[in-house]
C-alpha cells in the first residue's frame, strides 16, 4: 500500500485506527481532515475508500496530492463535519461504515502565525477555520467587558476571566489589540505571571486563546451537531471514534455516548423492552469501553499535545435515536 511520509501524525493514530478497523470495501468518512494523518492511515490499512471533510480551504488544498496519490479512495469535501450528511449525499452515499473526529485546532492551524492561533507566534488576531465572519480581533476589541469575561470563563475555563476582560478593555481604550502577542502580554500582566513563567506547566494566555477559538468558530455547536449526524450515517455495526483535547468537548462526547448507549433509568433490568411509540426501545450505540482511552507515555514523549488527548468509541446499534443529543444533555 502507499504511504505518504509528509502526512501529519495526529494523535492516538494506532487507537483510532484499531477502534476503526476499517475492512475491504467500506466507507469511512474523516470530518477533521487537518494534514491527512488519519486518512492516510485508514487508506492503508484496507483497500476502502474515505470522504475527508474540512471547514479549512488551506487544508483541503493541502490535502489535493494526497487525493491524487490515492485517487478513487479518497474523497476530499470542503465544509463543516456538522453538515456530513449533506456533504456524502450530494456524493451520492447514504451511509458508512466509520466516522473519526479530531476536534480542536490542528497543528498545521497553530504552525502558520497568519492564521492567529497562537500565543507563540506573533500574527493578526484571526482564529478563524473558515476564514469566514468574525476575527478574534473583532471579539477583544468591540465586546462589552462583561462578555468577554464570559467567553473566557465558559470556553475556557478561565477562574480569572473578569480580571483578564477588564485589563483588556484597559488596553484597547490606549490603541487596539490587533496581534497574538500583544493580547498575550495583556493576559500575562492581568495574571501577574510574568516572573513565574518559567514555573508554569502551560502558558498563562492558553485559556484565553482556546476560549476566544472555540467561541468564534462555534465548536461546541459543531461538535454537538457533528455527534447527533453520524448516528444518521453510521450503518449498523459503524464505529465511531472521537478524539477531544479538553474538558469541554470531552464532556459533550462522554454524555453523548452515555445517553445513546441506553445509560439512562429503564425500571427493572427483567423486565421486557417497551415497544411503545416514543419509549425507550434500546441503545443506539454500543461502547467499546466506558473510560476514555488516553495517550501513552511514549506518545507523550513524542507528542507533548497528546498529553490531554482522550478517544472514546462506540459502535452504532440497529436501533434509532430515541431523541436528538442537546446542550442541555452536554
């Protein structure tokens, strides 16, 4: 089989592929294609064929040699993954056999500092996936103190989210904050942390950063739409595997599989399945196992991202989805 030695290494490669098992002609679709590395994987592990989704132009154009070098196989679809269902039937597929998500920003994302992403590099204030609508630049710069405090706080995390809001309105009243840098600086000042930078086990702009990218490119949305697709595509006996780099999307993953894997009061075990329109008939997926797989030592290693990366799995039933997965079920 072909190999492609400048793919991207995504992480928990060996587990998602394991989890996969992509067989001899099926169908597998890859909604984060990023630099291909799970494609590719998957593409030489069986002779099938995979549909690569993309919100990312830079990334799809990327990823056109790839689609030459496996031609017939691989399939590349610029769009969101949310929207996967649409994307396959205009290809003229109902369903498929795997589905593999890898949520978050890519590395290639995070390597460009035109892009914006990271506190790293010094660039403009984009974030932007689809280089569409709103920059991070628009958000710091025109929102009103008390919701950018709230985006830091529910999107990331951020226990110091007002402090870090009001020192930026502070900023911007002097002159805009337009690059990565300066609004990484402005966090580091609020925080005081300046002197204890080299004690620290993450920058202290990384839950700024993550927040003000997770809410601009509407991911937890994205996410949870993504989810509630692949029941609608996965044929009986498809897997689903997805990989989160945070307790935010880890957490709408988990309650997602939890609630369709029949995790939910049914009275008595002895009794019969209700058959009644409307009642709980059975799990719409089956889980491969209750805990999330993480990345091993070595991997970490290698890889330090791989560090807060977690994998969970299911297999998709015969049965329906009782009822679409929300943010209030997350």
């Amino acid at each position: 089989m072909m190999t492609n030695k400048k793919s991207h290494i995504p992480v928990l490669l060996k587990e998602v592929i394991e989890a996969l098992a992509p067989k001899d002609g099926e169908i597998y679709v890859d909604g984060t294609f990023g630099g291909g590395g799970y494609s590719v994987a998957i593409l030489n592990a069986a002779d099938c064929k995979v549909y690569a989704i993309d919100r990312d132009p830079d990334a799809i154009e990327r990823g056109r040699a790839l689609e030459k070098e496996f031609s017939g196989r691989l399939k590349l679809l610029h769009g969101k993954f949310s929207n996967m269902d649409d994307l396959l039937k205009a290809e003229g597929e109902e369903a498929v056999d795997g589905i593999t998500l890898d949520i978050g920003v890519s590395s290639y994302q995070l390597d460009q500092a035109e892009r914006g992403f990271s506190f790293m590099k010094e660039g403009p204030l984009d974030m932007r996936m689809d280089r569409k609508g709103e920059t991070a630049a628009d958000v710091v710069n025109t929102y009103a103190e008390e919701d950018l405090a709230n985006i830091f706080y529910n999107f990331g995390e951020e226990r110091a989210s007002r402090r870090i809001a009001r020192f930026i309105v502070k900023a911007r009243a002097e002159a805009p904050v337009k690059t990565t840098t300066e609004l990484a600086k402005i966090v580091i000042n609020a925080l005081g942390a300046k002197k204890s930078m080299a004690a620290r086990r993450t920058h202290p702009a990384t839950k700024v950063f993550q927040a003000l990218r997770i809410y601009i490119n509407r991911e937890l949305d994205e996410l949870l739409q993504g989810l509630n697709v692949s029941l609608k595509l996965l044929r009986e006996g498809g897997r689903l595997a997805v990989v989160s780099f945070h307790s935010l999307e880890d957490r709408i993953v988990k309650n997602f599989y939890f609630e369709n894997s029949g995790n939910i009061p049914q009275g008595s075990r002895h009794s019969p399945p209700d058959a009644t329109p409307g009642k709980w008939r059975g799990p719409t997926l089956i889980l491969a196992q209750k805990k999330r797989i993480k990345a091993s030592e070595e991997e970490i290693a290698a890889n330090p991202r791989a560090r807060s990366a977690s994998l969970r799995v299911a297999t998709r039933s015969g049965f329906a989805q009782e009822k679409k997965f929300s943010q209030e079920g997350a």
